[in-house]
C-alpha cells in the first residue's frame, strides 16, 4: 500500500512532503531511497525562525546566568529573622570601602580595618543569644616565610592582622573555618575583592547569633589581613594559630570581578561530602568543575587561600569567587556601586544555608570518606540543579554514551543509505563525515587569518568593550565555513542521496566528530568531558528512540525530533560559554603584551560557537535561497569590519563609570644605582625615570594622542641594548618579571622617596668550604620590598637563613639561577646564603643581587613631575603609579 504526503506551495504555504514510493521522483539511477524527499524552507521565512529560535536560547542561557533573588532589607527582619538579610550586608561592605585602598601592613589596613571589623563583631557579640558562644580573636603574626612550590618565590612578612571569631558550643568537635580577607591591592578600594564576602560572613554570624538553638559544632570565621601579599594570611593562621589544629573542613571565598553569582571552581573532589553537601543544601548553586581544570592545568594563573588551607592543614575545602565584570579586579573601578544588591542576597543565601549543614554533620567516619585519590567530576545545570559523582563513574557514563552515538550512526546510516551498494554506503559515510570536518577547519582557519589582520591593523582587542562584535567578526565567518562545505556537495550533485537524506547524513557525520573528540577526552582523564555528556545524552536517547519507533525513513519526523533533542544543549552550552567569555574577555586586559589577545579569544568564542550551533549547520540546507544567506552573512561581516576599522566602535576602552572597562598600566617612578663590584658605596653609575610597565596587547601605542614623552621619541624599550642583568628593573614578585620584554623607560628627574630608604648596609664573605662560599648581608627597605639573587653560571645558591626548608629557584635565564625574596612590612633585617660551584669549567664566580624597594603611600609620595606625566593619561586608562628604589650590586668569590 502507497503512503503518500505531499508538499505543495499555495499562496505562500510550505508543507511537508514524504513518499516512501513516490514515482512521480522515480529514476533508474536514482537509489530507491532518494525517492523520499523534503522541500526547503523560504529564505526569508527559514532564516526568521532560526534567528528567532537562537535569539530565545541565547536569552534563556545567558538570564540563568545573571538571575538573582530579592534582596532582603531591614524591614524584612521581622517577617523573616532567620534570612540573610542584604541591606546589613550592604552596610558593612560600605564602612570598609570608604576607607579607601587597605594594603597589608598599612595603617588603614592594621589598625583602622581592624577597629572597624572587632568593633562590629563586639556589637553582634553583644546582641547575641545565649545559646551559642562567641570568642573573637585579634592576632599579629610577624616573622613568618613562604615558598610557593609553583615559581619558588619566597616571601617574609612581619605584624600581619588576622581577626579569628569562634560561635558555637566550643566543645571538641572539630570545627568548620569559613575564610574572606580585608586587605585591597594599592589604589583598589577593593569591595568585591574581597570586602563583599567579608560583608556577608559578617551578616552571616549576626544571623546565627540570634539562633534560639545551639550549634552542632563551632565555626571559626577569619577574616585575614594579608591575602593580596602573596596569602600571606592565610599561611600565618595556619602556622601560628591555636584553632588551626581543629578544623575538619573549610569554606573559602574570593573574588576575581566585580559581583556575580559566586562559583564554586575548586573542591577537595577526593572528599565526595563536601559537594553532596552543596549540591543539596546551597539555594542557588553555580558550579564546574570546569575552573578547578583551568586552574591545575596553569590556563589560568592565579592562586587563593584554598591552596593554603589544603596543603598546610591537609583539610578539605571549598573554593569560591565572584567573576563577573573582571574589568575592575585590582583597580579603582572596585567600587561598591557595581555590585548589585542581589549579589549579596544569593552569596549570603548560599554561605548561610552551607555553615549550617556543614555544622550539621555529626557522624565523623561520613566527614572521613574519601574516594581514595579519586577525583570528583561536578557541574551545574544552567544554575538549576548541581550534579556529581566519581571520574570512575564519568568514565562509565561517557563511554556508555559514546558507544550508544556510535551504533545510532552506524544504524542510521544503513537505513538512510537503504537500496546503496555497501561501497556507496561507506563514501556516504564518509561524505558526511569529511564536509562537516572541513568546514570546521575552513572556519578556524577564517579565525587565525582575521585575528592577524587585527593586529596588523592596530585593532586588537575591538571586542574588549563591546562583546557583541565577535559575532559578527568571528561568529559569522564561521557559520559560512561551516555550511559552504556541505551546501556545495549537495548542490552541485557530488551525492547520490537526495536532499532530505544527505542532511540526514551530515548530522550523522557531525555526531560522528564531536563523539571522537568526547571519547579523545575521556581516555584523556579529562573530567570536563561533562560537556560532551550533558550535550549529547538527549540526541544519543533520541536517536535510540526513533530506531525502535524505526523513524529514521521520514525525514521530517528524523529532524524535528533531533533538532528539539538539541535544545538541552544548546541552552546549557550557551549558559556554560557566557561564564567563559565573561572571564576571559576581561583577563585579556592583563593577559600580556607579548600574546595575541584576537587569536586566543577569536579561536574561544569560535570554538564555543561552533559546538553551540554545528548540530543545527544542516538546517540551513533546507532554506530555499542558501547561497543568497551565506552572501548576505559575508555582507554584514564585511560592513562590521570596515566599522571595526575605520569608526570608533572598534577602540577598545571606555570609562564609563558603571561599566568601565579600563587599559592597564603601572607606572613606577623609579631611581636606580649601579655600583661597583664589591663595593656598597662606590656608584659605577645611576640613572632615574618612568618605567611603565604594559598589561595588555596594544600597550602604549593609544596612548600617542595624549602623552607628549610617547608621541615625541622620548620613550624607548627599557631593555634594548641594556646589559644590565634582568634590565636593571626594580621587581616587586615573580610575576611581572616576564613583562620586562615588553616594558617602557622614560628618563625624568627622580622621585620623592618618603620614608625609610633602601639598601645592603652591610655584606661580609666567609669560606666554607673550598667549593662554598657564606655571604651574609644586612638589608635596609620599606614597607614592601624585594630582592633578586643570581649566582653567575656553574653556581647555585645551597643553602640560606630563610626559613623555607632550602633555597628553590624561581626561574633561570642565560644559564642562570635567580632566587626571589619578597618582603612585606619591612624595615631592616639580616640573612646569610652559601653559594656552592656546581660548574668547575667556570672560573669568574660572582653574585648579582638586586634590592628593590617600593613605596606605596599615596599620592602624597609622587613628586610633582610624576604627578604632571600621569595627569596627561586619558580617562580610560587605569593607571597604578608609585615611586621605587633600585640599587644593584656584584661580589665576587
């Protein structure tokens, strides 16, 4: 019996049409299943419902993003006296902010931050129940040393701040520590790095205060003084604190941007508790284990107390941050009028819902499971709902999915190519593997190309300020790659399948690439293979059902159930790129003038667009007109790169104040002395200017217009042609030193250096043995300081009087070892290294070793032609200045 279902145009109608047996179509070298076919879409119609559905998703993905509760004000008290209530918060984060920048050491930071801080814990204390107890400790910490495993940085700090507050019964139990710090970078007022979090712990506490039940166990909040000096904090509670030995978990919060949702991105995964805890207790949970990827794997080069937490105390923890609007970390723009007032609400909502299920938990041998080195795999759904389990278990499911895609392909393919001789089958096969792949090549090619034209034509970074212009600068040369591949194949008749059928491969060929990159990830340990799961799980379930149905021969039914089947991952796709562009594209404010910022952020955005919309590439084969789109698309691509380039919506900065999004610049007025070998008196030479140091791609170049010393020649490359070993430049910590490359010297008068001075008093040498000799040097510096020692080639340093368990080198450069000391709150100090010949064949041994001192007062410590230079930045430059010492000198041995 014939079935027949027909498609024809009357007055502007499309219908389907389907024959299983249609011999209006039949052709002797037509295979029987080309018999079957679906008529195409109008153009104008096709492409209205496609931006229409993309345009929902998009809006969909990215609103569970940025959807917030209500806020609670004061007057909700009543009604809810239990609830986290925002305004409080609000108005604690606004008594630290006003202070200003709070650096550690400082007096702003020590003493008034301090004050303020016990002042409103008294005030909860004194308000509080009774029937919980409240102890608040204020501690200093002084002579302490770190060495950071990672770059061998070591760092000694003196009269650090923490305020400790112990609530609950203060019995035995061992005690939950929830961490924030106080302390800002210099010119930062720092409200969401980190006072908003120290805000709502304090609110936190006010809430539990008022508890008419006694706590399971005691938390221990710390708000530590010393975050922003390489967590220096963190390490000395750790190390020096009485209550660090009862901790069995901790909660730690920072943040990286101005507000947003906070997320949880790193957790002690081989403790599966604590994330089952979060998964069912946080109110609005935000979680990937996504980030604690990134973070292992170096993408992205930051540290937080976690680290100090988990490696000193061997505790398990959590590890939160706010991310939104990375413009703003560590500068001015901190404020507290970007942070909206919901932020407070849902990080407060989730802190105060988690203390008291942590506090909760009561039988010890579930706080000491472990999955036995075994890491956790963690995510949520578009901030719904969190899911977790084992990476044995990721593993299972994944190859389970991949498995399923790859029979669905394999039986798709024998019944769409039904009639075809088994070679047919396997070029049809091929066919819709090769075109999808092409395209992705051509599309990231497109993508390389067009990131080297930017920079070729000084327009890096256009996107830095509005978003929106990737898409059509990158967005939509992807989509023709994309498409042209395929729609050439099937138009110009290189396929004996007709059209409805080839679509139908080509979606197969598309599943068939993304399931060997997910089964490439898997066998890769890779625990954000989440990604391909949470993706294809509904169309691998969807496809099974339509070949137990035995749908696959209608082409119609086929691809309405997969392209709806796709709709789970398109949203969350969406969701999980917005997060990802939303911290990257501000990072690249500060990524590095060496890298370029187009090529990493083009080929991002275009990988994430290609695995949003490739599923829905071969709809565009059925709109009637496709060649008249692509042409269209290529036209509005044209006409966004001629206003890239030719208009000002291609510059990068703004500084509007409610969404600044700044170019970075630090600018030390520095004065730098050379002296003679072995000798602390006699100057070999002596110099002083600008040196400003560049964060991102298009460094000073903006920047002719309106500084004369850059537009005239007075500016040159501060290590060109310099011999001075590593140019001669005053470091503060390891991490700028990679910059020197890219930085820029202009000579001016020197600066006003208030304060203590900076410089090696005293240096003595003592042999220890014929292949070791003891130097021991008296140091005189400010508040923060540095010091840089480089034995010459064939040495090393062996031991020295810091305490770090042994000298660690924190890189090496022309053959040789250079070894960081960074020092905070300084004033004098002594210590002694032995350097040891590990190299006989060199025979002139000496020692360079630089002591760098920089003065972070104010602006009151700016002479006036540095106050003159910097005047002379535009508004959208966000300049970080102070004045430095330098003082460089060589022993010999």
């Amino acid at each position: 019996m014939q079935e027949n279902i027909r498609l024809r145009q009357r007055s502007n109608r499309y219908e389907v049409e389907e024959s299983r047996e249609d011999r209006e179509y039949s052709s002797d070298s037509v295979p029987p299943k080309c018999l079957t076919r679906v008529n195409q879409f109008p153009t104008l119609g096709g492409l209205a419902v496609i931006c229409s559905l993309a345009y929902l998703a998009f809006y969909l993905g990215t609103y569970l993003n940025y959807r917030y509760p209500k806020p609670l004000n004061v007057e909700d008290v009543a009604k809810q006296s239990n609830q986290f209530i925002a305004e409080r918060a609000y108005a604690d984060l606004f008594k630290l902010v006003k202070l200003g920048p709070r650096v550690a050491g400082s007096q702003i930071n020590n003493v008034v931050t301090t004050r303020i801080l016990t002042n409103e814990l008294e005030a909860i204390k004194a308000q509080a129940n009774s029937f919980n107890n409240m102890t608040i400790d204020v501690s200093h910490s002084s002579e302490g040393y770190i060495q950071f495993g990672s770059n061998g940085m070591v760092t000694k700090f003196n009269d650090l701040v923490n305020i400790a507050v112990k609530f609950g019964p203060h019995d035995d139990r061992k005690k939950l520590l929830v961490n924030c710090h106080f302390d800002s970078v210099y010119m930062s007022p720092g409200a969401s790095d980190d006072g908003l979090n120290c805000a709502v712990m304090l609110e936190v506490l006010r809430v539990l205060s008022k508890r008419t039940v006694s706590m399971k166990r005691d938390i221990i909040f710390l708000f530590n003084g010393a975050e922003e000096t390489s967590m220096q904090g963190s390490y000395a509670f750790m190390k020096t604190h009485s209550w660090a030995e009862d901790i069995f978990a901790f909660l730690n919060y920072d943040s990286c941007g101005a507000g947003g949702k906070e997320i949880l991105f790193q957790a002690s995964t081989e403790h599966p508790w604590m994330v089952e805890i979060y998964s069912k207790f946080a109110k609005h949970p935000f979680a990937s284990v996504v980030g604690e990827e990134l973070f292992n794997y170096g993408v992205i080069p930051s540290y937080t107390d976690y680290q100090n937490f988990r490696d000193l105390g061997k505790l398990p923890g959590l590890d939160f941050a706010h991310f939104t609007n990375g413009y703003v970390y560590h500068t001015k723009y901190d404020d507290i009028n970007l942070i909206d007032r919901g932020v407070y609400q849902n990080t407060g909502d989730n802190m105060l819902a988690l203390v008291k299920a942590f506090t909760d938990v009561t039988d010890e041998s579930f706080v000491a499971e472990k999955f036995d080195g075994k890491k956790l795999v963690y995510y949520d759904f578009c901030g719904l709902v969190v899911f977790y389990y084992s990476q044995t278990t990721n593993t299972i499911l994944n190859l389970a999915i991949i498995l399923l895609i790859f029979y669905n392909v394999l039986q798709n393919t024998f019944v769409i190519t039904e009639g075809l001789k088994r070679v047919e089958m396997m070029k049809q096969l091929a066919l819709g593997f090769a075109m999808p792949l092409i395209g992705i090549i051509m599309a990231l090619t497109s993508v390389t190309i067009i990131a080297f034209e930017m920079k070729y034509l000084s327009r890096t970074m256009s996107w830095f300020t509005h978003g929106f212009l990737l898409l059509p600068l990158y967005g939509l040369p992807v989509v023709i790659c994309l498409v042209l591949p395929m729609l050439s194949l099937t138009s110009y008749k290189y396929s004996s399948l007709c059209w409805g059928k080839q679509v139908q491969m080509y979606m197969n060929g598309i599943l068939l690439i993304i399931n060997l990159l997910f089964l490439l990830g898997t066998m890769a340990g890779l625990r954000m293979t989440f990604l391909f799961f949470v993706s294809l799980i509904t169309p691998s379930i969807a496809s099974s059902a339509l070949g137990f149905f035995n749908r696959q021969r209608s082409v119609s039914t086929w691809l309405l159930v997969y392209m709806l089947s796709f709709i789970p991952h398109i949203v969350n796709t969406i969701n999980m790129s917005a997060r990802i562009l939303n911290l990257f594209i501000p990072l690249m404010g500060r990524f590095g003038p060496s890298q370029n910022p187009d090529l990493f952020v083009g080929m991002l955005f275009s990988l994430v667009f290609i695995y949003i919309i490739i599923f829905l590439i071969p709809a565009f084969l059925m709109i009637a007109k496709p060649f008249t789109l692509l042409g269209a698309l290529l036209v509005i691509h044209i006409v966004s790169l001629t206003a890239i380039i030719f208009t000002p919506i291609g510059f990068p900065y703004c500084n509007d104040p409610l969404a600044p999004t700044p170019q970075r610049f630090s600018v030390i007025h520095t004065d730098r002395v050379f002296y003679e070998l072995n000798s602390l008196n006699e100057s070999q030479r002596g110099d002083s200017g600008f040196w400003i140091v560049n964060f991102d791609h298009n460094r000073v170049w903006t920047l002719e217009d309106h500084v004369l010393e850059v537009r005239n020649g007075s500016m040159k490359r501060v290590c060109g042609g310099d011999a001075e070993f590593l140019c001669g430049l005053p470091f503060l910590t390891v991490g700028s030193v990679h910059l020197r490359g890219t930085s820029n010297w202009i000579s001016a008068d020197p600066p006003k250096l208030l304060g203590e001075g900076t410089e090696l008093t005293s240096a003595t040498k003592t042999q220890i043995n014929k292949d070791t000799v003891r130097f021991t040097f008296e140091v005189f510096a400010p508040d923060r300081a540095s010091l840089i020692l480089s034995p010459s080639k064939g040495y090393q340093v062996s031991a020295w009087s810091f305490k770090t368990g042994g000298p660690k080198q924190a890189f090496v450069i022309d053959g040789r070892s250079v070894y960081f000391i960074y020092y905070q709150h300084g004033d004098k100090w002594q210590f002694w290294i032995d350097v040891q010949n590990i190299d006989a064949n060199h025979s002139e041994p000496s020692l360079d070793i630089a002591v760098n001192g920089h003065y972070q007062d104010g602006s009151h410590n700016l002479a006036d032609n540095f106050k003159q230079f910097l005047a002379q930045f535009p508004s959208w430059a966000e300049v970080t200045a102070w004045p430095a010492s330098y003082k460089a000198y060589k022993f010999s041995f």
